[in-house]
C-alpha cells in the first residue's frame, strides 16, 4: 500500500482511510515541520492511524507555535517535540492542562554545536568549550564576513536553541548565522567539508551527519534547568544559557481531548516507537540517496507489518 504524504510538503493534505469502525470521523491533524526525520515519523504514524480506520490531516505548524494549536485542538498530535529544544514549550503546555505529554518516542535526541575533526588542529583546545574564546581559535573558525569572529551556523530560527543567548552568556568570540532550512544547514558542511573549509554548526542525532563526517561536538558546561532558568547558577553569575543544550527523549505530544475522542488512535500513538538506527537510516535515505517521503514511509509499513497492526490492535 502507498501512504501519500508527499503532497504535504507544499501544504496540508487530507487521507481517508479504508472506513472501519472508528470513535469519530474527524479527522486527527499531525503538524509537519521543516526536517526529513519529523516529515518521516509524521508520515509513518499517519499512515498506521489509516490503517486503523481513522481519517488524517497533515498540517504544517512552526515547532514551537504549534502548542497553541494543540492547546485548541485545532491541532491534534505533534510527534517529534525534542527535550534539546522543546522541553521547557513541552512543559508549559502540558502545565496548562490543555497539552498532555504523550510518552517518548524511542528517540534520543542530541543537539549541539558540532565541528570537523580537521578543525580540531587549527583549534587544538577542542572539544573543551573554553578553546573558543581563544582569538586564534574562533578566527580558524572564521569567514570574511565574520572575521576576527567565529562563525557558528545554527539551525532556522523556528528550531530555538538560545545560541545567541549562550554565545553572550559564555562571552564567546562568534556570530550566530541562521541557515534558512534544514537541507540548507547540512549542504553548509557538504560544501565546508569537501573543501576542509572551517564550519561549526548545528548538528543533531539521531541524523545521517555524524555517521558520514568525522566529528565531536563541542563540549560545554552540563545543562541542568537551573542554568535556562536562574542566572546566578553557572559559572556567569549574571547571565542564563551559559551551559550547552540539554539532551533527552524525543517526545509525542498532543490535544488533551484526543485520549477521549480517539480512544484506538490515542493507544497506538502511546505504543509508538522507534530507535535512532531507523530513524538516522531513514532520514539518510531521503537526503543523500534521493528517496522521496511517501517512499521511505512506505517501505516501513511494508518491513514492520507485525509491528504496527500491533499497535493497533489488528
């Protein structure tokens, strides 16, 4: 069976299912965002909820401002809410009573400032953080359009992240440049990279990058919540964010209505889960060996039948 999700990419898109007998034909909308990885794990527990009986829309949301939708029901369930990222969005939501935390999704997310290892001799300090604030360091680091500052290329603004904040909290010698999407940030090191040219970037697992590209990633102050949430923790007495990003699950998260509208669909989203191996397999399918979406989806639907009729009930 193909799953189309493809014609999501440009917009939302409706799929109804085989019509089986399911709590209520509304249908259950899914926030898609802007990388391989989300759109993969969208797609897969869409096509699993098809399969189920029940009707899905797919809807595109900005990763942090989708909470406000969940919180109206107007969006129903966002799959990949990163603790790197969305954690302290997460919390807040589900504080509201409007959000419930729909358990982890398998995933173990890291999300840090990365460099490659041919960097590592222009910057012997590394991957101790204090060698950034090094002058000769953050110059290797450098491009005309930065120098004598580093150049550190984060992710799209929507992705959060705070790097600007931890650049001022940490009094690093480097200027934050968004990549406008996520292809735009990892063709960033293809190019860097082929050239042993200098880049630090944002580099996250589970993903493809740091199994093609010799790496570390840069290793900061240990992350509590303290360090986002009180200024006088840390080692800058008056600033917050001096720490690197935190590390954790991935997690699902949806409308607190869902559980009592969707009571089958709401299981098998609670039963959902994968491991980084698929997910970065996945995800390097798509980017580097030209698989579409619908593809990569339907090729899991096919290999892991058991699996998900499981989640099911089937």
């Amino acid at each position: 069976m193909k799953y189309a999700l493809g014609g999501v990419l440009a917009g939302a898109f409706m799929a109804t299912a085989a019509m089986a007998e399911v709590e209520s034909k509304d249908p259950i909308k899914i926030t898609l965002h802007d990388w391989s990885g989300q759109l993969i794990n969208a797609g897969i527990i869409g096509a699993i909820l098809e399969e189920a009986g029940y009707n899905v829309d797919y809807v595109q949301a900005d990763y942090i401002a989708q909470f406000a939708g969940l919180k109206t029901g107007d969006l129903t369930l966002a799959v990949e809410i990163w603790a790197t990222t969305g954690q302290e969005a997460l919390d807040e939501a589900v504080a509201s009573g409007k959000v419930v935390n729909a358990g982890e999704t398998g995933m173990q997310a890291i999300e840090e400032w990365w460099y490659p290892l041919y960097m590592k001799e222009r910057c012997p300090g590394l991957p101790n953080w204090e060698a950034l604030k090094e002058p000769a360091c953050a110059e290797a680091f450098s491009t005309p359009e930065t120098a004598p500052k580093g150049r550190y290329v984060g992710g799209p603004v929507t992705w959060g992240g705070f790097d600007e904040e931890r650049v001022d909290a940490l009094d690093l010698p480097f200027e934050v440049v968004h990549a406008g999407t996520d292809a735009a940030l990892f063709a960033e090191l293809e190019s860097a990279y082929q050239r042993q040219a200098p880049v630090m970037l944002w580099v996250y697992v589970p993903h493809w990058a740091p199994a093609k590209y010799e790496g570390e990633f840069v290793e900061f102050p240990a992350w509590t919540p303290e360090c986002y949430s009180d200024p006088s923790w840390g080692i800058n007495p008056d600033k917050a964010y001096d720490c690197g990003k935190p590390r954790g699950p991935i997690w699902k998260a949806a409308w607190a209505g869902m559980a009592d509208k969707w009571p089958g669909a709401w299981k098998a989203v609670e039963a959902y889960k994968l491991s980084n191996d698929e997910m970065s397999a996945m995800v390097a399918a798509v980017d580097l060996d030209g698989m579409s979406v619908d593809d990569v989806v339907d090729q899991w639907m096919d290999d892991n039948e058991a699996r998900w009729k499981a989640w099911i009930g089937q």
